[in-house]
C-alpha cells in the first residue's frame, strides 16, 4: 500500500515537473512572442518615424530650393546683384542654400520671335529633420526678357474694352487675368495672347459680359478665329477647346503659363528707404531734380537758357493745377549736356498724391542719342516725340500723360482744348489705378493707359513703342474720368514697334522680365538604414 502510495507520488511530481516544464515553456514562448511583437512594433515604429521625418525633411528642403529662386528672381528684376548664398526659415529651423550659375549666359529667340538672355543656375540644399534627411539639387535656367518685346505687359489683371475698332500688333501678356472685349472690333494681331489667370469676355468691374467682336490670330497663320462669350475660360471644355480653335496664340493658367517678375516701384524711386538711391536715379548720366540739373557724381551743371523751366498745367482728372519741370531736348540736344548713357532721372521734392507736380518733355521730334528718362512721378510728353531720325526711346514714370502738338497750356477747370494728329515713338512703363477685386471704378483699361488731356474727337494719336504696367501709380492717384472736360479719345493708331525686337534697338536701361524654368530635379533621399 505504501509502495503503491510512493509510486503514486512518483508519477504526480514527474506530472507536476512536466506540468511545471511545459508552463516555463509556454511562458517562455509567449515572452518570445511578445518580444518580438514589440521588437517589430519598434522596428515599424522607427520606419514610420524615420519616413515621416525624411518626408519632412524633403518638403522642407523643396521650400527652401523654392524661396531661394524667388529671392534670385526678385533681385534679378529689381537689378540687384543675386546672392548665391543664403538661409530659409521655414517653421522653427532654418536651412542653408547654395546658388551657383553654370557656364555664360546666352541670347536666343524662341518660336514667338522673343529674343532673351538666359543663364543656367544651380541651386542646392540639404535639411536634416530628426532622424530624416534629403538634399535637393534643382538646376533652373533664368531668362531675361526684355519688357519692351511685348506690346502689352501687365503686372496684374490686364482689361481691354476699346469703343472703337482696335487692332493688337504685338504679344500680349498678364500677370493675372485678361478681360477683353470692344465696342466696335478687336483685332488681336499676334501669335501670343497669354495670361497667368484667366482669359475672360467679360469686364472686370461690373462683372457683365462684353460687348463686340473679338478676333483672335490663328498660330501661324493668317486666319483669325472669334472668342465669343461662351468660350472664354469659364467653358468647361476651354483648356483643349483654345489649343484647338487658337493653336497655341491663346494660353492662360490652365495651359500653364507661369508668372513673369518684372521690377518694383523701388526701382523708380529716387531714394529707399535707407537714403540710398534707386537703380535708376544711381545710375543715371543727368540728374533733374527741382529743376537743377547734376551730372552722376552729384555736380551742378550749368544748361542753355530755357532748357530746363517751370510751367503750370490743369490736370482734369487730377483737378488740379500742377507745377511741371519742363525738359526741352531739342535744347538738351545740343547742350552738350546729354548724357552719354542716355539715362536721364527727373523728380520734384514737392509732388505728392495731394499736388501731383510732374515732368514734362517738350521740342522732343529727334534725339540726340537713344534716351530712357525716368521719374517717380508724373510725366507729360508734349507733340510730336522722336518722330525724326527714330532712335530708342523711353518714358518710366508714375504716370504718362500725352499733350498733342495742339497743346498751349490754355486748359482750365471748364474747357476742354481741341488736339490735333500727333506722333509719339516711344515705349513707356506707367503706372496706373486699377479696377479693385470684386468689381467697381473702371480702370479706364488698356486703351486708357497712356492718359490724354484734350479734344481728342477725329484726331489721331499715333503710337509705335510698347505698352507696359507694372505697378499702380503713386502720385496721380484719380481714378480714371471720360468726358466733360476732362479728355475725349483719339482715334489709336497704336502698335508695337517691330524694331525693339532688336537687342541693339532697345532704350538704354530697358528692364527685364524674368522667369525660372526647370531642367532637372534631384532629390537626393537615402534609403531606410534598417
């Protein structure tokens, strides 16, 4: 009985050990399991962290290849000198940046017939967040065009609405949308008519739809195609339906027209903030300011009697009399005084949007050489301009007024002085005073931008240069008037002059679009380390 007794506590501890064994076991294989749970989860864990900080890491590093080619885009236009090298702040860190050109720039002329300058730059970053890293290498070429190769060039929304028929001889380009239509017919004579916006047949201000006809060149070929109001960019069809109709005359945002830096106001500006001068007033070979005349270093110059003069005008849509500086270049011509860099900068101390005092070019028909005159404030062009032995001529103002060969200073509050047919050869930059986002006071448009003074009725304004917009005007603030007494439209014999398409012909000092492209894109992401 005993034996038995022992036997059986024999086979229940062996039962118990293996009892005790396979628990030992079975925990053993369960911690090996949760181990390696959690060794996986760590493992999953670091991949998910170090994908998420290396896509971070490579956003980043794309913001910071972005910021430093507008930083290079903005100096390039302004005329600065770039800087190739630099720093980003993007959220609490910031990133370093290299820029570096790649061979000598160069001149080419696309299918468009636009001739510009372009060089290759490189531009490198590398961004380290948390266990994350890439270092992007973009290589871009920047492009240099020169403004005054469109006939139109508009730094924001773009609005021709001519009453009477107008023809359109040159490219056409917005920084924006372009509202377009006529009262009579437009003729849009080019085979670039683009916009970084919208292409619209409406009108910006009260949001209708316009009026007239609108025909538009074919690409390469002689054959014109209407845009009606129902296929404007809001078709829903548009993007094919203007490659289509247009062969490629017709772009806007949806075709993936980018936006063209063009220079700020600063650059027209006499002084920055700082004191320094603006590019133009620097750089200027004759300086008018108050109606002294410096040469560049700053000296007083002593000019023929009646070359440089005082006079008073009634602006009517300023409503104000207005004291003007007024520059005769037939006299500066033989001065001896023009400058040899043909850059003439002319401001009043005493112009400002409540006493919009200006400048104004008189006895103008030939130039004694080619001639930018630049000005941060308004400037008038009296009679016929560069009209004999035609050289580059420019006008950069705040505004740009054009008196005819009529024009005598009679004007008052309540007359309205009749012109005559006058002949301006000449590209200018104005500013304007634009219809707001959202609708309401009419910009006066394209056919507005160079402002008139007088009884235009059956008279013709002659124009051969180019158009271009690239900031609002300052100083001449009112908005846009018709009628009454303060002007009446000429018949627009306007058209680009096909002579700036030549480099050599262009007004000294001419400014430059610009605009990136890319080439190629290395993100330069490593793989996972585990």
């Amino acid at each position: 009985m005993e034996r038995k007794r022992a036997t059986d506590d024999g086979l229940n501890g062996r039962k118990s050990g293996v009892a005790l064994l396979l628990g030992v076991l079975i925990s053993l294989t369960l911690l090996l399991t949760v181990a390696a749970a959690v060794s996986m989860t760590l493992v999953k864990g670091k991949e998910a962290q170090y994908s998420l900080d290396r896509t971070r890491a490579l956003s980043a590093a794309e913001g910071v290849t972005e910021s430093a080619q507008k930083r290079i885009l903005d100096q390039i236009s302004n005329f600065e000198t770039p800087e190739l090298s630099g720093s980003v702040s993007l959220g609490e860190g910031s990133y370093p940046y290299t820029i570096a050109p790649i061979g000598s720039s160069f001149t080419q002329t696309d299918a468009d017939g636009v001739t510009r300058t372009v060089q290759h730059y490189e531009i490198s970053t590398s961004v380290q967040v948390g266990d994350g890293y890439a270092a992007v290498t973009r290589v871009v070429d920047l492009s240099l065009t020169p403004l005054f190769q469109f006939m139109i060039f508009y730094d924001d929304d773009l609005e021709i609405l001519p009453g009477p028929n107008m023809t359109l001889g040159g490219r056409v380009h917005a920084n924006g949308s372009i509202y377009v239509g006529s009262g009579a017919t437009l003729t849009v004579d080019t085979d670039y008519f683009r916009s970084t916006g919208d292409i619209l047949r409406k009108r910006k201000n009260d949001n209708s739809e316009s009026t007239g006809t609108v025909n538009i060149k074919v690409q390469g070929q002689s054959t014109y195609e209407a845009m009606d109001n129902l296929h404007d960019a809001e078709f829903t069809e548009w993007t094919t339906y203007a490659l289509d109709t247009w062969q490629g005359t017709v772009q806007d945002g949806s075709h993936g027209v980018k936006e063209v830096a063009a220079p700020d106001l600063k650059t027209i500006q006499a002084f920055q903030p700082d004191g320094s001068k603006g590019f133009y007033h620097a750089h200027a070979g004759l300086v008018i300011a108050n109606n002294q005349a410096y040469d560049q270093d700053g000296n007083l110059l002593s000019l023929p009697a009646g070359t440089i003069v005082e006079k008073s005008l009634w602006d009517g849509r300023e409503k104000k009399t207005v004291m003007v500086t007024e520059i005769n270049v037939g006299l500066l011509n033989t001065s001896g005084r023009f400058p040899e860099n043909g850059l003439i900068y002319a401001y009043r101390t005493d112009a400002s949007s409540t006493q919009p005092n200006g400048i104004r070019l008189t006895n103008g028909t030939q130039l004694l050489r080619p001639m930018t005159l630049v000005s941060e404030d308004p400037v008038y062009v009296r009679g016929d301009f560069n009209t004999v032995n035609k050289k580059g001529a420019a006008v950069i103002a705040d505004a740009v007024n054009l008196l005819s060969n009529a024009w005598n200073d009679t004007k008052t509050s309540s007359s309205l002085p009749a012109a005559t047919n006058t002949t301006y050869n000449l590209a200018f930059v104005s500013g304007n005073v634009r219809t707001p986002d959202g609708g309401g006071n009419y910009s006066g448009g394209f056919e507005n931008l160079p402002r008139f003074h007088e009884n235009w009725t059956g008279k013709t304004a002659k124009i051969r240069g180019s158009f271009i917009n690239i900031f609002e005007s300052q100083i001449a603030k009112k908005p846009w008037v018709y009628g009454g007494n303060v002007y009446t439209a000429p018949v627009r014999d306007w058209a680009y002059d096909p002579a700036l398409n030549d480099l050599a012909n262009l007004p000294p000092f001419t400014p430059n679009a610009v605009y990136f492209q890319r080439v190629l894109w290395d993100d330069g992401l490593p793989l996972p380390l585990f």
